[in-house]
C-alpha cells in the first residue's frame, strides 16, 4: 500500500464509513491500508477506564496516558523501518488545509489519536514525539466532542491525493483551492439541459471558444472568491511588475 492510515478512538464505530465510495475502493484495491483500534483493547481494569479528573481542576475529564501509550507502542513497534506521522485532532491545533492536506498524503503512515472529553494527557504527545512526528491539528474554529469526525474529514481529503485513487487526475487541479488556480475558489458549473425552468446556461459555455470559456471561468472564480472570501482573494497588483515604490 502507498499509505497506511491507523485510526485510535473508544468509538471504532464511528469511522466505519471509512470502509464506503471512493476511501473504501482505494482500501480495496490495496492503495490503501486501514486499521480501526477500540482505546479500551488497552485497558485492564474491569470498568476499561479511558479517563479521569483533570490536575489543577476544571470541568470535565481528561484522557489517561497509560492506554494511549500502550496502543501507540502496539500500533508502531520499536524500531519500525519508518517514522510515523501521529496526527491528533483538537481545536487547539494548527488548521488543516489543502496544502496539509497534501503533506499528509505524501507521508507512508499516518496514525491519529481521536481524543473525547477535554482531551488526552499531554505527556502522550511529549512521549510519542520520541519516535513518531507529532502534529495536532484542527479542522475549524469550532468544538467537536471528539476527534472521530475531524479523521473522517481529513482522511477523506487526504486519501483522494494519494496516487491512483482518482482515475482522472485532471480533476484534483480544476477544483476549489488547487495551487495551479491561484488558490481561488471555483465558479458554478452547468450540464444540460440548456435551458431548465427559465434559467439559462451562459451561452459562453456553448460557444466552443476555448480561449473564451477559460477567462469566463477565471472571471467567475475571481468574482466568488471576492464576494465569499476575501482572505483568498489576490490583491489587484498581484502579478504586476515592475511597480517601485520609491522610499524618500
Ligand atoms: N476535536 C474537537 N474539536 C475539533 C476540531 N475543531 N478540529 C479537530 N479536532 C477536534
């Protein structure tokens, strides 16, 4: 497999459509290797306890380091050949984007610790950074209840990136948030028919004038991206040269 994704969480549950559509393919046809661990296999006490009240108090309870340690050292042996990449996911993260997107699709095993409650013991982090690279991330400024949502978001983003996954790769470049489009959003897109419920297709896309069809769409694409993210937007003299601003 080019990527080996392991996912921790006491709700294994709750990453089964992992195994659906386009992930599910790239795992059957061997692209992709997955494996789903219950946190609690690595409990031992009858109630398999996963957390307690937090040092210092405060609302809440945190996760035990004592299963987390054993389910990472299970998950990646000492002295593997390669170092993993541990991913956990909590608001308090650098934000995921396309280009971590990217960066985790590169990477040959990925392993995220999916935390509930007000998080995990940070010395599973400090412990784990030892032998595997470390990353906390978030997908938005927003407060899940746990990790298990943020995986799936971003194994779906990451997975689709890996090689193979996607039959034409052409339609990894054209979408909203591709490098090769500066970054912008991508306009609306039309099918037939022509005309449906009054409404018409921009007869620019019927025209078969390539050239025309192109800055239409990059027309578009610089108009959204203008309206509904500013963020993203090129400032005006992006791409002009030679303009000096002399300084007295
Ligand atoms: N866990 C809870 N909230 C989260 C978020 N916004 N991103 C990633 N993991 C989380």
């Amino acid at each position: 497999a080019l990527l080996r994704a392991d996912v921790v969480s006491i709700f294994p549950d709750y990453l089964a459509p992992l195994r659906l559509s386009l992930i599910g393919k790239a795992i059957d046809t061997g692209l992709v290797e997955l494996g789903v661990h219950d946190l609690r296999t690595w409990t031992h006490d009858r109630h398999r306890t996963v957390d307690d009240t937090p040092y210092g108090g405060g609302a809440g309870m945190v996760m035990k380091p004592e299963p987390w340690g054993a389910a990472l050292d299970a998950i990646v042996p000492a002295g593997s050949a390669t170092t993993p990449r541990l991913v956990v996911p909590t608001p308090s993260g650098r934000r995921f984007t396309q280009a971590v997107a990217a960066e985790l699709a590169a990477e040959q095993h990925l392993v995220f610790a999916c935390g509930r409650y007000e998080g995990i013991d940070s010395r599973v982090m400090a412990d784990a950074a030892t032998r595997m690279r470390v990353d906390e991330i978030s997908i938005g400024d927003y407060v899940l209840n746990g990790g298990e949502a943020a995986v799936l978001v971003m194994l779906e983003a990451v997975v689709r990136l890996v090689p193979g996954v996607i039959g034409n790769p052409e339609s990894l470049t054209e979408e909203s948030h591709a490098a090769e489009h500066d970054g912008l959003l991508e306009g609306p897109v039309y099918t037939k028919p022509t005309s449906w419920r009054g409404l018409d297709v921009p007869p620019v896309l019927l025209s078969g004038n390539h050239g025309a069809i192109a800055a239409w769409r990059r027309d578009q694409a610089l108009e959204r991206t203008r309206r509904v993210r500013p963020d993203l937007a090129p400032s005006p003299l992006d791409g002009v040269e030679g303009v000096v601003v002399g300084v007295a």
